[in-house]
C-alpha cells in the first residue's frame, strides 16, 4: 500500500549518526531543505530514549548536525500516523478518503484555538505531515479543518 521507500546516502549517514549520538535505531530519516531540518521516524517504544532527560539527547544531536531535529513517532495506521506528524494532543480526529481518481487525501479536525499550534509556524509542521504521509501511504494532501 505505501510506496517503496529509498535512502540516500545521505539519510543514511545521518541515521547512523543519530544511532551513535542516542543510542537508538530511526526507522526513517527525511531531509527537508525548504524547512531547514531533518526527521527521524521512531518507534514508539525508542521515543524517550531518544529525547534524552530533559531534551539533552536531542540537543546534543542538533549540535553535533548543526540542524534543528524533529522526530515523529511511527505507526501502520495512516490516521494515527498523521496525527502523530502534527501533535496528537491538539488533534481531535483524523481521516484518510479515497477520491474517485484513487488518490487519499487526510482530512484533519482541530479546535479553533489549537489550529496554529498544530499548522505550526508558517505551515511547518503540516508540511511534516505532508511529507510523511506522501511518502508512507500516498496521501497526497492533508486538509486541517477546525470544529
């Protein structure tokens, strides 16, 4: 169902890299040069480690890549998947329609006082999603309704 996912060897590199800083495997790396970052896909269960008491392990990681980090926690369901990319606490409910044309799209519903926190400044972090869910189950688009 998601499309056949490849790495550079720059992804890959840097995967090693956050294996060596935080002691823990990513699934997925993504370069995103229009946000100036990099995102790593977790497991659940790796997440804290990851982050490190107090972020500490996440900061040395953006120092030693001289780049923000974002990481977004994995799951098979591309509801669950998506609401993860954009902050679970601030969504309220998330579905994946097909078109008639066979593309999906995800349809996202937040509560007006939560739709900046989970667009993120300047869309940064619908574009998370954006990127994410294209790349593991073909959602082309994501649309961020409030209720």
């Amino acid at each position: 169902m998601s499309p056949e996912i490849k790495l550079t060897s720059e992804e890959l590199g840097l995967m090693a890299v956050f294996q060596n800083v935080t002691g823990v495997s990513s699934r997925d790396c993504v370069i995103d040069p229009a946000g100036d970052r990099i995102i790593f896909v977790l497991e659940r269960e790796f997440m804290g480690q990851a982050i490190g008491k107090k972020g500490q392990t996440i900061a040395n990681l953006e120092e030693v890549l001289a780049k923000p980090i974002e990481l977004v926690e994995y799951s098979d369901d591309p509801k669950e998947f998506i609401k993860n990319a954009l902050g679970t606490r601030n969504v309220i409910d998330a579905k994946v329609n097909e078109k008639a044309d066979g593309s999906r799209v995800g349809i996202v519903t937040v509560s007006m006082k939560n739709k900046g926190a989970v667009l993120g400044r300047g869309g940064r972090n619908a574009e998370r999603a954006r990127i994410l869910a294209k790349r593991y189950f073909g959602i082309e688009h994501i649309h961020i309704i409030t209720q």
